[in-house]
C-alpha cells in the first residue's frame, strides 16, 4: 500500500474517534505508521506555554515505562520544540545542542522529527517520531507527517467540541441533582459529598474535595468524594495538580470546591476549568438558597411556636383553671364522701395537666431561638419538603406529647426514618395517597408510614435500597426497638412500615 492511500485512511481513522484521549492516541499510532518509525510520542503543551501537561507514547511497552524514572518534563531538545515549534529533523537527535539525554532506563533512540500540531491559531503540541527503520527520516515523511498534524488539529479541535458539550450536559445533569437533594431535605453534609463526586466526574480528575478556612484564613479538607481517601479529612489543600474555585457553605463558611491528580500530575484544560467555576458556582446557589429556605421555614416555626403558647396560655389554662375553680367549689356541696373524692382527684388532674401545659408554653417562648427545633416541627417541615418529589401530601397524625416525652438521639433517628421512608416511597411505590402516624405515650413511640403503590419488594440487585431499610432497622435495634416492613392488609398493594421504640424516662 502506498504512503498516500496509507495516509488518507490514517486522516479518517483519527476523526472516527470521539474523546480526546482516544484521538490524541489515535494520532500517535497513525503517526508510527505513516513514518514507519519504531517510537512516536505527542506531547501536549501546558496551559501556561512553558511545558507539557501530558505526553501520549506509541512503541514503549507498559513495562518499559515502568522502569523510566519519569515522564518528558519539556526541558531540552522538547522543550525547544514547546517554545519554538517548527519542524526539526535530525538523523542524531543526540548531536543537537539542546539535547539533554534520557533518563535512567531510557530506551537508545537516535534519528528524530518533530513537527507541531495546530489547532485554530495555537500550537497544542508537538509530535515527536524517533528510530525511523532502515535507517534516516526523509523529505517524504516529513510532508506526510505534517499534513497528519493539520488532520490531528482538526481532529482535536471537533473531540474538544464533543467533550465540551458533554459536559455541558453533564454540568447541567449534577447541577439539577444538586437540586433534588437540596429539595429532598438531605443532610447538607451528604449533599457536599455529591457536589464534590459531580466535580470530580466533570473533570475527569483523580479526587474531589471541598475544603473550608479555618479561624486563620487556612483552608482545612472537610469534605471528600467516596473514590478519596478519606485521612484527607482534617488535612490542608494537597500540593499537587489542582483546581480550586470559592464554594460558599452552609452557614456562611467560605469555602473552596478542588478537584486534584494527585497521581498522575495530569493539568486541566481551560474548559474544564471554566464549566467547574460554573458548576460551583449553580451549587453555592444552590446551598445558599437551601439555608434561606430553611431560616424562613425556622422563622415559620417561631412565629407558629409563639402563637401556640399564646392560644394556650390565654384560652385553655384560663378555662381548665376554671373548671377547676368549679368542681372544686361544687365538692364542698357533696355529702357523699366517695362523690368528693372523685371530684377532688379530677382537680387533681386539672391542676398537673394545667403545670404540665404551662411547661410547655415555657419551653415554646425560650428566649434562645439557636436551640434545637422539636421533633414535631422537624417532621412537619420534612413531611412538606418532599411533598413535591411525592407528587402528593401526605396525611400526618401526631398523638401524645412527642417533644416532651423523646430525646434528642431518638427525634434524629425518628425524622431520618420519616426521611428514608418517604424517599423510598417517592422512588419506588407510585403511590397515590401516604400517611405519616406517630403515637406516643409513656413507654414507647411508635411511627407508621403506609402508602397505596406498587408493593414492597426486596430485589436482591438494589442495593441501596436494602443498605437503606438496614440503615432503619440499625436505628431501631440501638434504642432496644423493631423494625418492620410489611404489605398492607387491607390492600392489594401498598406497604406498611413500622418503626417501634422503647422511651426511657425522660422526667
């Protein structure tokens, strides 16, 4: 076959490859072929235009590789190449003044062409071909190489189209799930962890993190994506091959979200960087607005906490002391002693029940609004914010004293059940009607959520959604309590979920 023929179909070959790693591969191969050379190598310049961020080789095997101490830094005859790009040919590449020899284990190489490739009006990078076989690079190989380089420009520049728009997409598929979890009352600290996984897939990169500053204007790892290592927690920013771009967090933390190669030492590309300060900056909206949403729901609770006490203090104490006042003045009329002492033990009643509201309208109008919202409140707020992913509201019954009689561990575990239970129904049940029942008394609360869908399946391929009813089933049985899952009786279909747990004496 003759190099002409030869070279068209390498031309198509490279721009029959979509991602960028593949073409720049692809390239390199194609090269070796058309100059019928042992080695070729394409290295990619660097941001900034001072050296290379990757170098993509054909004829080393993995093993050779291995034992190279490091790759082409840019330095040398190569990095002539980076700040003067033009074609060189050399039949001793070792005879050029700008040579610097190989490193250790380096594999002998002698003849050499380097030609530039061009993509728009920049230099990208170099292609560099050595050990031309039988024997030096000739005046017909350089013209094949260099219209193969006008071929990879071209090809290069329609992968970084492909793979901007992918992610594109993909910058607009994180920001919306971002979204959803936001919506869905997931804890912020998972939804950091996400937006830290959706940066590290938008940039290819080896880890995502995002890092706060701590009292000294220093910036502390708290948060890292599930492929990290988490003893990255608690450390300072890797020194290594990074973006970092202001992520603003819960509460007003200032904060920085950072994709690194700690590895590889890979660069990032202009693009990259730009669709992840974008990325950033749709989840700092995102969080800021979740944390607005839920200050004014808090503000809601407040004002709903003081016209409660407001309705109890002036209406029902007022009326259950007057009942009291009542029976117990009728009591001095009844000469049947057994009659008095059942209307004194109802005064009785009425005047705990009267201390036990008054505790109540105490604890409603705390003056320290920073203390933790009841359990009751949390659920209703819960209940509301996933109304909209359930597609319908879902009915809530409250029965006994829920914030009087429960801890705090218990009222955590009671809302992430609410939480997990609800979002399993609103993924998986297509219900048409859900209701929440909570039940307490002096021993026990029980809660109760049934829904109207599809049915309870234990599909032994999901999962999550296994490790998340074992997830509910561990908060139960920590408290000395059950938990159950069950078909409804007196349905076809739908699911009953019961989450039952012993209350020690809270006083």
């Amino acid at each position: 076959m003759s190099a002409r023929p030869q070279l068209i179909d390498a031309m198509l070959a490279i721009g029959d490859v979509d991602g960028l790693d593949d073409v720049l591969q692809r390239i390199v191969n194609t090269a070796a072929t058309v100059a019928d050379c042992r080695y070729a190598a394409l290295g990619v310049i660097n941001e900034g235009g001072h050296g290379l961020s990757s170098f993509i080789t054909e004829g080393i095997s993995d093993e050779e590789r291995a034992l190279i101490d490091h790759e082409p830094l840019g330095l040398g005859l190569l990095g002539a190449l980076v700040r003067q790009p033009h074609v060189l040919r050399l039949d001793n590449l070792a005879d050029d003044p700008n040579s610097v020899g190989f490193p250790e284990n380096h594999p002998p190489m002698t003849s050499f062409l380097g030609v530039p490739i061009t993509v728009g009006d920049a230099v990208f990078g170099n292609l560099y071909l050595t050990e031309k076989r039988g024997g030096h690079f000739t005046d017909s190989d350089v013209a094949l190489v260099e219209q193969l380089a006008v071929a990879a420009g071209i090809a290069v520049s329609n992968a970084r189209l492909v793979e901007r728009a992918k992610r594109r997409e993909q910058l607009q598929s994180a920001s919306a799930e971002i979204n959803r979890e936001l919506l869905a009352g997931t804890d912020p600290s998972e939804v950091l962890k996400r937006v830290a996984s959706c940066a590290r897939e938008l940039a290819n990169s080896d880890v995502g993190l995002i890092a706060f500053a701590d009292s000294n204007e220093n910036f502390v790892v708290e948060v890292v994506d599930d492929t990290a290592d988490p003893r990255l927690i608690g450390q300072a920013l890797p020194n290594t091959a990074s973006i970092e771009v202001p992520l603003l967090g819960p509460k007003g933390q200032v904060a920085v979200l950072v994709v690194a190669n700690p590895d590889s030492q890979r660069g990032f590309s202009a693009s990259v960087v730009e669709q992840l300060q974008d990325f950033a900056g749709q989840a700092a909206l995102a969080l800021e607005l979740a944390q607005t949403r839920s200050d004014s729901q808090l503000v809601a609770v407040f004002e709903d906490r003081d016209r409660i006490a407001r309705d109890l203090h002036d209406t029902v104490i007022q009326r259950l002391f007057a009942a009291g006042m009542y029976l117990e003045s009728t009591g001095r009329l009844v000469q049947n002693p057994t009659v008095g002492d059942r209307i004194n033990s109802v005064v009785d009643d009425l005047d705990a029940t009267i201390m036990e509201i008054r505790q109540t309208i105490r604890s409603l109008q705390h003056d320290d609004r920073t203390e933790r919202i009841g359990a009751r409140a949390r659920v209703l707020g819960l209940v509301d914010q996933l109304s909209s992913i359930l597609g319908t509201r879902p009915a809530v019954h409250i029965d006994g004293l829920l914030d009087s009689r429960i801890t705090d561990n218990i009222g955590s575990d009671l809302v992430t059940v609410v939480r997990e239970g609800l979002s399993n129904i609103a993924r998986h049940a297509h219900a048409q009607n859900v209701s929440v029942e909570i039940t307490t008394n002096e021993s026990v609360i029980e809660l109760v959520i049934t829904d109207d869908g599809v049915g309870f399946d234990t599909d032994p391929n999901d999962e999550s959604r296994r490790s998340g009813l074992r997830n509910l089933e561990e908060r139960a049985e920590q408290h000395g309590g059950q938990f159950v899952v069950t078909s409804r009786p007196d349905l076809p279909t739908g699911t009953r979920l019961q989450w039952t747990v012993p209350l020690p004496n809270v006083g």
